[in-house]
C-alpha cells in the first residue's frame, strides 16, 4: 500500500523561507507524477508545484520566483522550497500522487 508522508511546514514568519518534503513509501516502481498542492481557508485546493519523471517541474504561475520545486527522478521524493513567505501563503498543504493519491496534508502558518 502506497502512503504519502509529509514533513516540514509550521509558523513560519512573513518574509521567511520553509521547505516542505513529500516521499512515498510502499510502491516497488517510481511514481509519475508528484505534486504539492494546497488550501487555503475560503478557497479551492490548487495546485502549487508537480513534477513528472524525467521533465522540468513546474510551479503555479501565480508563485514562480517565490515557490521552487525539486525531485530526485530515481526517488519517490518531492520537495517544495517556499521563499518570501506571505500571509496569504498560510493553508494546508497536500501532497498528492499521480493524481490519486493524497497525503494528510500539514499545515503551513506565516504571520504577519
């Protein structure tokens, strides 16, 4: 049974920098697709960052420059690197898989 864990994330202040790591545990083959998504309060999840095995990941327009995103193409691991944190930043984080699979998500706080 594939299971997503997730770590990082907290209060971080306005103007900081946090990095969220994302693995998969359990699958015998590297996944396709990793992604970061995230929802904030008042709004629907979007997607923040993905990365596809062996192609250039990519970050939500609305957050390149700030958001940057890694992956190891031989590793089940994703990690999202979040820079000038913003208020606004504040929300649930999810990981998600191939687009089926969720992580329980951890909570990202920056104050103001």
């Amino acid at each position: 049974q594939v299971q997503l864990v997730e770590s990082g994330g907290g209060l971080v202040q306005s103007g900081g920098s946090a990095r969220l790591s994302c693995t998969a545990r359990g699958p015998a083959f590297i996944l396709h697709r990793l992604a970061w998504y995230r929802q904030v309060p008042g709004k629907d999840r979007e997607l923040v960052a993905e990365a596809k095995r062996k192609q250039a990941p990519n970050v939500a327009n609305n957050l390149k420059g700030r958001f940057f995103v890694s992956r190891d193409s031989n590793k089940n691991t994703i990690e999202l690197e979040m820079n000038d944190r913003k208020p606004e930043d504040s929300g649930v984080y999810y990981c998600n898989s191939d687009y089926t699979l969720w992580g329980q998500g951890i909570q990202v706080t920056v104050s103001a």
